[in-house]
C-alpha cells in the first residue's frame, strides 16, 4: 500500500498512515428486542488505519455480505462528528479510546495489530436495543419536549441584535449547545445518569435572555421526565463529561441542580406562577 | 404557548431533590465526625484532660439543661441524619441499578477516581465498622483483653489497641472514611450547585485536605497506643 504524506501533517501531530492492522472484533449481537443477545467474534484483516471505525464497520459489513452472513447494524448519519447519530461502547469507552471524538470521527490508526476490540451498544434500560448496536434515544427526545425550548410565536425571523447577549453569557450557551445529544453521558455514567445531557439543555438556554420566562418551569420539567423515564441518578462521578465527545463540562450538572433549588424555592412563595 | 411545561411543585420528589438530602445529611455527619476527632485528640493531652473531656460530653448545657439532655439532641440528630443518608443512597442506589439491568461485557473508565467509584461499598463498610465501633465504646461488647469500664473512656482507650489486629481494623475503617469523605466533600458543592469550573479545584483540594486531616487525626490515637506513647 503506497503512503501519501499529508503535506499540513506538523511533526509530532497525529501518526499517519502504516499501512493495515488485523484485529478480532467482538460484537454485540442482537436481532431484535426480546432477542437475548450475545458477544460474536469477527475476524477483520486489512484493515487500513486510514478509515474511520465506521468505515471499518463498513468494509466488515461488506465483507459479512459476501459470505452470506449478516451485517452488523449501527447508527450513522453525517460521519463528521456533529449530528449525534453514531455512538457505541468500543472497550468499554464511549466513542471509544480518543477524548473529544465521535465514533466516526476515530481512526483505526489508534488501535493496535492484533488488538482485540469490543463493541457494544449504550446500555441503559431508557435506550432500548432496536438491533445488534442501535439503540433507541427518544427517550432524550422525550426529555427536550419536557421543556428544552423557548415559546416563541413564529413568523419572520426576528432582528438578531434587538437583544443583546452579554459575551459570556453567549459563550456558556454556546459551549452547552455543543451538546449533540449522542448519549455517551449515559452509557459511559455508572449509574445511566442523563443529568449531563439535561443540563446541557439547562445552561444553554438559561444563560440565555430569551430563556428567562420559562427557566424555573423548565428544569423542573426537565428533571421530571428525566427521572420519570428511568434515568439513574448522578453520584458526580464525572464519567459523563469526560466521555462527552462535546466535552460538556461538569459545571453544567451544578448549574442545573442550583436551577432546581432555586425554582422550588420561588415556586413555594410564589405559588401559581 | 401550544406546549406547556409540567412543573412539579416539590423538590424531594426528583432525584436532585433527594440528593440535596443525601448532601446535607452527610455534610451533617461529615461537621460531627471532625468534632468526634478534635475532642478524641485529647487523649494525647493525659488522662485527666481526657476524662473531664468525655464528662463534659455528658453535661453539656448543664444546668440549663438537665444532664445527658445535649447528649441526646445531638445523637437523635445524628440518627436521623443516617437514616435519611441511608435510605436515600439505598433508594437511588437501587434506581441507578434498574436504569442498568443489562451490563457491559468490557467495562473501563476514562477518568472515575476510586473514591467517586467505592461510595457504595465504602459507605457499607463504614456502616458496618460504626456498628463494631458503638459495641466496643459505647456499649462495651466488644473488650478484647482488658475490662471495659464506662467510668474509665482513657483506659477503655488504651486496652482498646493492646491487640495490632485493632489497630488494622481501624486503620482499613478509616481508610474507608477518608476515602468516602474525599468524594463526599466535593460532591456536597456540586449537588448543591455550588460548584463551578472556577472553584473546582479548590474545592478538590478542600476535599483531599479534610480527609488527610480526618484520617491523620483519628489514627494517630490507636497508633500512639501501640507505641506506648499513650499509655
């Protein structure tokens, strides 16, 4: 296999192509689900350390289909890394060994020759396996409906600087927005906790003016359906961010939780409102 | 507005809720452990200071109040403050299991520090040790080669750590405390939402500091007994 150099490589940054990799993948298998489900072994030669572990999956697939077996199902939409859509255990890491990475944004050239790898899918009682590595994630869908929006009328788009937005207020609305809502948090959460993907939802539109009226309903709206769903509960572990591909910070939780306190508050000598 | 927002109007029917009750409860025992090891520290003073320490115990407020009436107070506070922390930690524990039933087949961690990971077994452990802990000091069961004498907490003290294996016990129990009040200390600052990226890692530094410091304290008296440096 012939090398290209990447011409903007910087020395020391990311190894580049070596060529291909063997490695033994041990999948989760599952037809639907009420099927128990188990571990299946995969040999997978050549395997270029270029593709991305989607497109692994891909030439794996491909290959499953030519010998009549079945391929393996999983999620992908836009395959650079900001829609959300894929997601799966890879050796018991979200999105697998890189920080800040989604799945189909991690290279096979993070993975050794004859590595053996596991992938899994999420694994949380509100994330129903729908086949081998898909899960269902409305339940997240669930959650925003609770109240992970602003009441606006609708019509022409308003003047963008009618309000202005102070600068940091913008930046912690920005940084929550990152949130894709991919469920990393859960799967790689000890406990199934959804408390960063809510409170994600929380700061980005509690930092905001326009998400003032309704602030106090919505976390309680919000932590509501989260628990009512089946969600664990956070022991502030920290597992969740630091799997977070958006790498949603922590204080994100702490935000939420002083939102709560303080809507309960006000609740109680305002009641009605 | 065509979709309105449930609010639910109380707070401890959420999970955060009762977190908020799981942190105060033990921010409460947290306050009367590092008081429980200041007042042990007297030990190392001598036997007079000691004792007229633990009478005081029991005449607290005295005349106001009758004797052994402060006593009480605290200790019903203290009862109540585990059973709200047991009980939730056994009543989240048990949700946080269900939101799990079917586990991973290859588990790993990218950052979770031991501490955040053994809050359930740590706190078991401890429960188990405070138990072992009441039967030897309090109600004097437990007196492995010496009498136990109510009138007498310093030489209760001192025949207490005449074995090396109590010693171990206590060391391991209160490795276990340091290790529990490690998380625990942070963790009241980020349920409470106090916490954010700013104080962050003061807070850590609080929290590694209050445990060395509980740790150190209460250990240094079953090692200064098996030194024979109280005696």
């Amino acid at each position: 296999m012939t090398v290209i150099e990447n011409p903007l490589a910087k020395p020391g940054s990311e190894p580049q192509s070596e060529g291909t990799i063997h490695i033994t993948l041990k999948v989760w298998r599952q037809g639907s689900g009420r099927d128990a489900g188990r571990i299946e072994t995969i040999d997978a030669p050549d395997i270029a350390t270029d593709m991305s572990f989607l497109e692994m999956l891909d030439v794996v697939n491909e290959r499953l289909i030519k010998t009549g077996g079945d391929p393996i199902a999983f999620d992908h939409d836009c395959r650079e890394g900001i829609c959300g859509s894929c997601g799966m255990m890879i050796n018991g890491r979200a999105h697998g060994p890189e920080q800040a990475t989604t799945t189909c944004q991690l290279h096979m050239r993070h993975f050794k020759d004859g590595e053996t790898v596991f992938v899994e899918p999420w694994r949380a009682e509100p994330f129903p396996v729908i086949r081998d590595l898909i899960v269902d994630r409305s339940a997240f869908d669930k959650i925003i409906q609770a109240g992970g929006y602003i009441t606006a009328p609708t019509g022409t788009a308003p003047e963008a600087n009618n309000l202005p937005v102070p600068k940091p207020d913008a930046d912690q609305a920005f940084e929550a927005a990152n949130c894709i809502g991919c469920g990393a948090c859960v799967a790689a959460c000890p406990n199934a906790s959804a408390m960063l993907f809510t409170s994600a939802k929380i700061t980005h539109l509690g930092s905001l003016p326009q998400g003032q009226a309704e602030r106090d309903a919505r976390v309680m709206s919000m932590v509501a359906k989260q628990d009512e769903l089946g969600f664990g509960t956070c022991t502030n572990i920290g597992e969740c961010s630091a799997s977070c591909p958006k790498e949603i910070p922590m204080e994100s939780i702490a935000r939420m939780n002083r939102d709560l306190l303080r809507a309960t508050r006000r609740r109680r000598r305002r009641p009605g409102q | 507005m065509t979709t309105t927002m449930t609010a639910r109007p109380s707070l401890y029917t959420t999970t955060i809720g009762r977190k908020v009750l799981m942190a105060g409860s033990g921010a409460f025992i947290l306050l009367w452990v590092t008081a429980h090891m200041l007042g042990n520290l007297k030990v190392w003073l001598n036997r007079p200071e000691f004792d007229s320490y633990a009478h005081f115990l029991r005449r607290m407020l005295s005349p106001p109040f009758p004797n052994t009436w402060v006593l009480w107070i605290i200790r019903i506070l203290l009862i109540a403050a585990f059973a709200v922390h047991v009980y939730f930690a056994i009543t989240l524990g048990l949700r946080s299991r269900a939101a799990r039933v079917s586990r991973y087949e290859y588990t790993d961690h990218v950052q979770a520090d031991p501490a955040a990971l053994t809050m359930r077994w740590g706190g078991l452990t401890l429960a188990a040790f405070i138990i072992f802990h009441l039967m030897m000091f309090t109600w004097g069961w437990i007196h492995p080669g010496y009498s136990f004498d109510k009138a007498d907490p310093y030489h209760n003290v001192v025949g207490a750590f005449g074995e090396w294996w109590m010693v171990v016990i206590y060391a391991v129990a209160l490795f276990a405390l340091a290790m529990h009040v490690y998380h625990g200390f942070w963790s009241v600052f980020q349920t409470l939402g106090l916490n954010n990226r700013r104080w962050d890692r003061v807070i850590r530094v609080w929290a590694t500091g209050a445990s060395v410091f509980i740790f150190l304290g209460f250990i240094s008296i079953p090692i200064g007994v098996a030194a024979g440096a109280i005696s």
